[in-house]
C-alpha cells in the first residue's frame, strides 16, 4: 500500500507556513510556535551536519523527553537521517549492542546519562562521536536546503523492539510510516487543532511518536514530560487544557488517586495499556473522558480501535488506512468468529528489522504482516485479542514489551544456573509481571537476591522477574521441549 507523500520535516515547514504563531511545544516552562520550532529545528539539521552526519547515516539518541528531543525527528528528517531512539532504561549492555548493531555516526545523549554512552562509544574507536544533547544545536552551522532530504520511503527512526530469539531487534520505520500511522490516528481519536496531547510516554516508544504525530498533523499542542509524577501530570492537564494523551498502568489510577480539586473537563480522549479497572476509576472521575481500546505494535501502529464503550473487550475495528485478515497456519483467511493469526497490510507496515533480512521475511511474508497475535472478528467487523502465538510468547509489563527467551539467555550466563523458564503472571498494577522458574546446578546455591544482583547489569529493571521460583526440573513436552502451558497452569496465580 501506498504510504505518505510527506516526512516528518515537511509537516513542521507546512504549519510554520500555516500556524506560525500557535503553539506547537511545551517543555518544561519553555513555549514554542511552530515559526519558531521550525527555526530550532533548521538550526539543529545545520548542526547535525557539520558533525558529518548524511542522508541514510544513523543518529542515536538517549534521553528522556524534551523539546530537542522531538525537534530531532524533524532535523533528522531534514538531513535525510536515521534516528536511533534508545530506552533510558536499557542497562549498559543492552546499550551496546543497539549501537553496535545500528552503527550510528552520531551519539546525543542527555547529560544524565552521558557517562554511560561516552563509556560506550569509547569503545567503538573514533565514529561515533558522542555529544551532549542539551548543548547540542546551540548555532547555527550551515544551512541546508528547505525542502526535506529524506523522501517518504526513506528510514525515519530504528526502534529497538523487545527481544524475539534474545538481542533487541531494530524495527526500521520510514517516515511514511510514520506520517501513516498519525493520520490513522488523528481519524481513530477524531482529533482537531484545539486538541492538546501531553506526552507521558517516552519518544522512543511508537505510541509517543506517533500521538506527537497525530497532533502536529492537525497543527495541534504537544505537551512533553521527562517522567510521570500525578501531581505535576494534573497541574500540566488542568493548565494547558489537555484533552487527549496515550497511558501505560497504573498512570490512570495513581491520576484518578489524586484528583481531588484540579479540573479534568477538558480531557475527551484516553487510550493505551491499562486494566479495566483503571479505565473505570479515572473514566469515573474525569467525566467527560472517554477510553479508546487501540491495537498495534512498534512495527505497525495502528490496527485497529474505537470506543471501549462502544464494543467492551474488543480492540475495535481496522485503522482507515489498514486491510486486517485472520490467516490460518497455511495462510488462508478464516471466517468471522474463528481464531487464527492478526495480519496487516497498511501504509504503516515497516520495513524490516535492521541487519536481520531472514527475521523480516517471516515477518512480512505473503503481502502481509504477521503480527504474531491472535484474534477472531464477530459479524459486526470487530477485533477481538486472542493472546500471542506459541513461537512469539510476550510479557506486556506496565506498556513495556518482555520477551521470554532475553531474560532467560541472562538468566542462563550465571553459572549455577542449569535450566530457565520465563513466563507472565497477572499483575493488578503493572497488567503482568515477569515470573522465572528456576532450576539450580547440583550442589550448587543460589536465592533470588542473588540471580536478581547478577541481572542487574546485564537486562533492564523492568525485565528482571519480580517472582523466581526454585524448582529441581522443569516439565518438557514429549519432544523435550520446556512445556510452557503447564508452568503458566501451574503458577499462574503467585
């Protein structure tokens, strides 16, 4: 399918054109028009290449939200750059291997964190250059031309996606893709210039980039935040009139928590990884906000939505733009009411996974993306989720993706470890928490303080099991395989 005639650049030139003087930005006290965000973002494209940085070079970038950080995307675009969005939270290990593998000629970080990536990059020998986001793009440079050098089938940004077979993948996305995925967007959530997003999700992940998106498509107001705290997250929605944001649990209980006196009204639109309960208390209290049940993933966003109300359980129906089949082990479509396997063809389908050519043919094979879900539709043209494949199981912990086999590769280079199996378990705060069955060497010791030290420094925080359990074996399969079903059987209810 067709993707967008437009990059990321050629939305900001537009409303700079169009709006020069509405908001565009707020950042920590600091306001910007779209005149004067195009302005920023043309003198950081200057800067990104004097440091050398051309068209289809990567660009990494490790910081938590700012106003930089999203001019990035444009400036990026402008030079016909790739941008590698890094997860702060990502220990020094997992850092190395995105950088490894992206080999970018450019390393922002933010100054919080520059010990790591400088460490880092020494390593590499002299490209990249690593550099401190905060004074970076301070003068001007030399200016490039106007119009965009990234075309829209050029590669955008690489997110690095959660672990299949044990490393992060890179997940390339062009800025048709990305254009794509805000349009469907701003036309699920019928979103208009007087709306206002706030940020709270990181501009690594898809779902940030693509609501910042939707919002500047429609010459809307993007509020960022560097983290999530309540108090200062109901300040920032009762001031800037905020009506539309994307949540991962429990943001919308500890919101609903306290309320108490700010005013809510203008919140219209929520969506995002939350439990039913969550949605209930916040829906309660914020009267005029409405839930949006929305499917996707960081190699397709959107796939489908629409109102919770309007089909409760279900994850709407297909995105505008997007054709959904359910497919069945020999690729054929089943018929509405039948599980087989979610997948998508859509402008926003990307393009492969970086340095992974075999990886990406399984992914997008036979026209279409094979999401590694499952589902069914009802008669009405509904989705509803079925869970994830056997061979693509994951653990969804408070809007983070978990893969099994990356933790439990971590959990296996200790040496009194002999066997691992890492699997999901309910969780009434974070959805599902990561769970470890552990079988330990003979004659050998080992406690959960101890494996969870020993994972510190090699996974980050929110992949490290919450629950370890100790076991003298792990059930197998006939074939010898670890039989999954019955440990999630077994312990699904720590």
């Amino acid at each position: 399918m067709r993707s967008s005639d437009m990059t990321l650049y050629d939305v900001i030139s537009r409303n700079a054109l169009l709006y020069p003087q509405r908001e565009a930005v707020v950042y920590n006290g600091e306001r910007l028009d779209f005149a004067e965000f195009k302005s920023l973002c043309d003198i950081m494209a200057g800067c990104i290449l004097l440091e050398g940085v051309k068209k289809g070079d990567r660009l990494a970038v490790l910081s938590r939200n700012s106003s930089k950080y999203l001019m990035l995307y444009a400036a990026a675009a402008k030079v016909g750059a790739i941008l590698v969005p890094i997860n702060w939270r990502a220990q020094a290990q997992e850092i190395e291997h995105i950088l490894i593998d992206s080999s970018p000629r450019l390393v922002l970080a933010a100054d919080e964190y520059m010990g790591t990536a400088a460490s880092l990059v020494g390593k590499m020998g002299p490209v990249p250059k690593c550099l401190e986001l905060g004074a970076f793009g301070r003068s001007a440079g030399s200016c490039v031309e106007e119009a965009s050098a990234a075309a829209p089938g050029d590669g955008c940004v690489l997110i690095y996606t959660a672990a299949v077979s044990g490393k992060p993948q890179g997940a390339l996305l062009s800025q048709g893709n990305i254009i794509s995925s805000g349009v469907q967007l701003l036309d699920l959530y019928c979103l208009g210039p007087e709306d206002c997003n706030i940020c709270f999700i990181p501009l690594f992940h898809i779902g940030g980039l693509s609501m910042c998106t939707a919002i500047m498509l429609r010459g809307g107001k993007n509020v960022l935040t560097d983290g999530f705290d309540p108090e200062e997250a109901l300040g920032l929605i009762q001031r800037e009139k905020v009506s539309v944001f994307f949540s991962f649990s429990p943001m919308l209980k500890m919101l609903a928590d306290k309320i108490n006196d700010h005013d809510l009204s203008s919140v219209r639109k929520v969506s995002g990884i939350e439990s039913p309960e969550n949605i209930s208390l916040f829906c309660g209290r914020a009267v005029n906000a409405r839930f949006y049940s929305t499917y996707g993933q960081t190699e397709c966003m959107p796939v489908s939505g629409c109102p919770r109300d309007e089909k409760p359980g279900s994850i709407g129906k297909p995105a505008v733009l997007t054709r959904v089949a359910i497919l069945d082990d020999y690729g054929h479509e089943v018929p509405p009411g039948v599980y087989g396997e979610i997948c998508v063809r859509s402008p926003a389908v990307f393009g492969g996974y970086w340095n992974m050519a075999e990886d990406s043919a399984g992914e997008i094979g036979d026209g279409w993306h094979h999401t590694g879900d499952t589902g069914r539709f009802d008669s009405e043209g509904y989705l509803w989720y079925g869970g994830r494949r056997p061979v693509k199981e994951l653990i969804k912990t408070g809007g983070e993706n978990v893969y099994p086999a990356e933790v439990e590769k971590a959990i296996l280079t200790h040496g009194s470890v002999a066997e691992a199996a890492v699997f999901g378990v309910p969780d009434g705060t974070w959805g599902e928490a990561v769970a470890a069955l552990v079988v330990v060497k003979e004659g050998m010791g080992l406690d959960k303080g101890e494996l969870l030290d020993f994972l510190g420094g090699r996974i980050a925080g929110y992949k490290k099991p919450r629950h370890v359990i100790f076991a003298e074996s792990l059930p197998k399969t006939a074939r010898g395989e670890i039989d999954r079903e019955k440990i999630r059987e077994k312990h699904s209810k720590i």
